[in-house]
C-alpha cells in the first residue's frame, strides 16, 4: 500500500465537477469533449478510483481548501472567501462532499474516522488481491484553517471527520503563510491549544517557517508537514514555501514527518511551464535528503498535492496518474534503500501518524 497525505479532491469536485469515480484518462477525455476549462486551470487530472486502485494508493490525505479572494488568480478562479462565514460555509460544502463520495460510492471510497475504521480498512487491503476491487480511504486534512471561525468549533469539525489541520496555506488570521511571512498570532497559538484539546494532527505545510519554528515549540500533539519539500535543494528561490533545515530537524526531533511533492517547480525552482519534465530521480533527490539530514527513512513520505494547482504537465516524466508514484520504489532501491525503507516511505510513517490520534 501507498499512502498520499495530500490530494485536493473536494476543491476539484466543487470547483470543475471532476468526478473521480472515473479513471483520470475518463476525466481528461470528457473535459476535452465538454470544452471544460478545469484542464487549462488546473492542469489535466492525475487522479480517478483506477488508478489509485492500480497504484495501490490505498489511504489518501483529501483536503478542505479554498483560496482568499485577495489570492484569487487565473489558477484559482473556483469558489474563494472573503471572510471566515465564506471560509466557514466553503470547508462545510466541501466535507460534505467527502461523505457523499463515501455514502454513494461506498465500494470505491471509504472515510476514516475511528481507528477501528483504519484498522478493517487495512485489513481489506491485506485480505484481498492487489488488483481486486476495494475502497480508498480518505483522511480529511483542513489546508487553510479559516474555515473555523472560533476554537470552539474545533470538536465539531473533528465529529465531521476532520483529522489533520494546517492553520495556514496564505498568511492569515493565525500566522504568516505561503508568499506572506509572519510570525504565530495570538489567535493562531489559541487555535494550537484548542487543536491539542482536541486531538487534531498539526500540519505545518504553507506556515511561514518563523511560524513552523513557533508552532512546534508550542505544539504537544501530533506533527507532520504533509506537503513541503527541503528548502536547501531550492537555491535559486528565497520562496517561504520550502523547509528550512531547522524546522527539518525540529520536526523529526518530534518524530514529524515530511511529504514530499513530485511537482517540478518544487523540485527544482528554475523549471517553469512549457519546459521539459523533470526526470523522477529528482523525486528521489528530496526523499534521500530528507533522510540523510535526519538519519534514517523514518521521516520522509509522499505527499503529492496531485490536483493542486498543476496537473500532468507540470509533474516528472513518468507519472501519467497518481498510480505511477509505485515507480518511486526501484530508484529507491538502485540507491541502496532495503524493502522497510521504501515500506516506511510509501506507508508506514504515515500509518505511524495516524494511528496516533484516530481512537
């Protein structure tokens, strides 16, 4: 099994009408017959139940997301906010999405909510044949946590299936973001609180790393950055977006793990769009740095942001669908990575995460 721990599914199902009970070449062949503009916005699809299914990504991170109005730009041209109401009502839409996926297509997707939940859901995916029908988890991760619009709320998106929160993707309320730096506020460190009151999963993918630093300080829970590559392989770019070796080595002092991004822009800050794709070793040149820096493969996993902005065009040569993130495993094992290794990065440190907050 693969797990991704970050993939914007409701964001497309709500922004475009993508319905990835299809395969991701089904979606592309109808957007290009319906003269959707999803392909030109977003990029063609990666994602669809076949394929997860024939990559044996058998646990997804689906994320709640919307951009602020003030961010809006030709990429993001779906469904924004203002305010945390526009926030609050967009996250609801899109969880609800989640549970009609899940309640209407229960034989391809499943939520999990409860450890008992991921513990059949394992057990189904060990039970059966690798190509045999199964349902693909999904672990609702909150991208942005302007949906809550005060700490008190927090227990009823964790009833709704929230697991996983990062409380920024731009700068906002709680602490300085992607593209606007800034430190913890103190309604970020009184979201904190109320996360660890509850149990959430901290997430500080898109946090400003003087925020990440803060954070972590703070945070007693459980913590991962779920999508961010190492800021050292990106010298070209003096972009927040990337990690720090400080915050690296912060979060593997608190046993954090990090997912890795296989689009090219973040593996290698020069390439722009119209360029020639990188190659998947790139890929692997992120994974091995994070476990050369922190000293072992318990660290490190994957975590696409497939849908997230970019599509096919924009990702290494090789990968056509999110089923082809399996070829990951060879290189890892031509670099000298054992059969644990490449199990820890492919599922088992994340497993380790989850595990420890469903109950």
């Amino acid at each position: 099994m693969l797990i991704d721990a970050h993939e914007d599914i409701a964001w497309n199902m709500l922004a475009y009408g993508r319905d990835y009970t299809h395969s991701a070449h089904e979606i592309r062949r109808q957007e290009a017959k319906n003269g959707s503009r999803a392909p030109e916005l977003n990029g063609n699809t990666l994602l669809g139940y076949p394929d997860w299914l024939r990559g044996q990504v058998g646990i997804v991170f689906g994320t709640l997301f919307a951009p602020p109005k003030r961010r809006q730009t030709r990429k993001w041209e779906g469904p924004a906010y203002a305010d945390a109401e526009e926030a609050h009502r967009l996250y609801r839409q899109e969880l609800d999405l989640y549970h009609r996926l899940a309640d209407e297509h229960p034989d391809q997707f499943r939520l999990l909510r409860t450890r008992a939940d991921l513990n059949a859901h394992i057990a189904e995916w060990k039970q059966k044949p690798a190509d045999a029908p199964k349902p693909i988890g999904i672990v609702v991760l909150m991208e942005g946590a302007e949906g809550v619009r005060t700490p008190d709320e927090l227990s009823q998106w964790w009833e709704g299936g929230v697991r996983l929160i990062g409380p920024a993707w731009a700068g906002n309320r709680f602490c300085g973001g992607t593209g606007e730096p800034g430190p913890l506020t103190a309604e970020g460190s009184a979201l904190l609180a109320a996360m660890d009151d509850v149990g959430f999963v901290l997430d500080i993918s898109h946090m400003d790393p003087q925020a990440a630093r803060q954070a972590l300080e703070a945070y007693a829970g459980t913590v991962i950055a779920s999508h961010a590559n190492p800021a050292a392989l990106l010298p070209e770019t003096d972009s927040n977006r990337f990690l720090p070796d400080d915050v690296i080595d912060a979060l593997a002092a608190r046993d954090g793990v990090i997912g890795i991004v296989p689009f090219n822009r973040f593996l290698d800050a020069t390439w722009k769009p119209g360029d020639p794709r990188l190659p998947l070793e790139k890929v692997v040149e992120h994974i091995d740095y994070i476990c050369q820096r922190t000293g072992s493969s318990r660290h490190v996993a994957i975590g696409s942001d497939f849908d997230g902005g970019f599509g096919v065009e924009s990702v290494p040569a090789g990968i056509d669908t999110v089923a082809d993130l399996q070829k990951l495993a060879p290189l890892l094992a031509a670099r000298g990575y054992t059969n644990d290794d490449i199990a820890a990065i492919f599922a088992h440190n994340w497993l380790r995460k989850i595990k420890a907050i469903l109950h």
